[in-house]
C-alpha cells in the first residue's frame, strides 16, 4: 500500500533534509510550507519532495491541503523536527497491510529538549487512511476528524525540539506572535493582571509536576521557565493588540 508523508514546515531548513532522509519507505513526500523566509523549500525540492507554498494562520488547513495533494492510500503527518526510526517504519508497513478494520493509528512520540529525553510520552494520530480522514480542525492545535477504529503502533516517533536556547527564544518569538493573533481574532477576553499569574503558573506547573519535568533536572527547570516564559510573551502581545484596538492611540501604533 502506498504511503503520502505529509510535512508542514515554516523556516525549517535546518531540520528538513534529516527528516526526509529518514522517509525512503514512503511513496511520496509533500511538503506545504508556510512562509518561510530561510531555504526550506528548495532544500526539500532538492530532496525530492513535492512542495506546496501556502499562506495563513489555519494549521488545519495546510494539513486539509496535503490530503488533497496526496496520492497515498495512507498518510503519514509529521513535523520537520520529528524523525522516523527504522523500527517506527518496520511496524507502519507491517501494520498497513494488514490493518484489521483499524482507519488510524496513535504513535507514540518521545521528545527531547536540550538532548534530553522528557518524562512524559505523547501518543498522536499520525498514520491515517486517506478515505476515513474527514479532515483536520483547529487553528493551531489541529486534532483529525476520522471514521472507524484508532489503533496503537509500539514504535516511537522522535520529536527533538528546543536544541539550544538561542533557537528557542526565536521560535517564541515567532510563535507567540501567532498564536496572540489567533486569541485575539477570536476575541479573547481582555488581558488584566491576574491573567498573567494564572495562565503563567498553570504553565509552569503543567510542564514541571504534571509532566514531571522535575525528574530530568536542570533540563525540566529551564524547559519548565521556558514554557512560562512563552505563555507569558504571548498574553503581553495580545493584551498590546486589545489596546491598540481599545485606544486607538498613536502611541501603541508604530512609526512608518
């Protein structure tokens, strides 16, 4: 059975080469990129891959998009910085044969910040029929809509995000900018001060206690700051965007 790997990327030029190398079991490969401004998209091309240049926000969207362009009777979703084992694409063969009235499989995904492999494991819809996928939805934080049974594969999927702190703070900068638009386009209610405190310690206590961040030492402390950190920088550019809708005020709206 043939399999479309799908891959949105934004400003991944560093990352994307090792995850196509990583894809050789596919049929295909599409790459819907969104805006970036490095040589993303002419590193995949050099790679092999097809590639779909899209504007917006609506990650859900660009996902939608990459079922459309795919010929695959599976699709494979992932991320520019996650990678594909050898033993991960072993059981996606193995299973897609014979896939016993299942439409869709949860992957186990395991990530490092910093080089260092955090407690908690995710398991994300990944691999999924192209006929039972009725489509993505969310803006940002994009869940898929199928028909029929979910299954299981053992097999990790490895997700190495944060690798140093100067990307790091690059990437909230960039983030947070989207994802304050995304509030603010619908409607968020205004940002006072006990917002701050509120969505900043719900953050840090998610990522350090709930996730135990704690267990993997300085790393869980830094990452835990970091989470805290970027909710925060997120609230401030989307309480700076309400006040400029609020006050009409020259003083919030920069000089040309």
């Amino acid at each position: 059975m043939d399999i479309s790997a799908i891959i949105i990327t934004r400003n991944e030029e560093e990352n994307i080469k090792e995850c196509i190398e990583n894809l050789k079991f596919v049929s295909e490969i599409i790459v819907i990129d969104n805006c970036s401004k490095d040589n993303t998209p002419e590193v995949a091309k050099k790679m092999g891959a097809e590639v779909y240049s899209l504007k917006g926000l609506d990650f859900s969207y660009l996902r939608n998009y990459g079922k459309e362009k795919a010929s695959g009777e599976w699709l494979l979703y992932l991320d520019a910085d996650e990678r594909i084992t050898d033993t991960l694409s072993g059981e996606i063969k193995k299973r897609i044969l014979n896939p016993d009235k299942v439409s869709a499989f949860r992957i186990p995904r395991k990530n490092y910040f910093l080089g260092k492999q955090w407690p908690r494991i995710e398991k994300m819809v990944r691999l999924i029929q192209k006929n039972a996928l009725i489509g993505w939805q969310g803006s940002l934080h994009e869940t898929p809509l199928i028909t029929g049974n979910i299954g299981d594969l053992n097999s990790p999927l490895l997700h190495f995000t944060h690798r140093d702190i100067n990307s790091m703070l690059q990437k909230t900068n960039e983030w947070s900018e989207i994802e304050a638009n995304l509030r603010f386009q619908n409607q968020h209610p205004p940002v006072v001060w006990w917002r701050f405190f509120r969505v900043m310690m719900s953050a840090f206590w998610h990522s350090f206690v709930e996730e135990s961040g704690w267990k993997v030492g300085i790393v869980g402390l830094i990452e835990s700051l970091y989470q805290t950190f970027s909710i925060f920088i997120t609230y401030a550019k989307l309480w700076e965007k309400q006040n400029r809708l609020k006050n009409n005020d020259e003083d919030f709206i920069p000089k040309k």
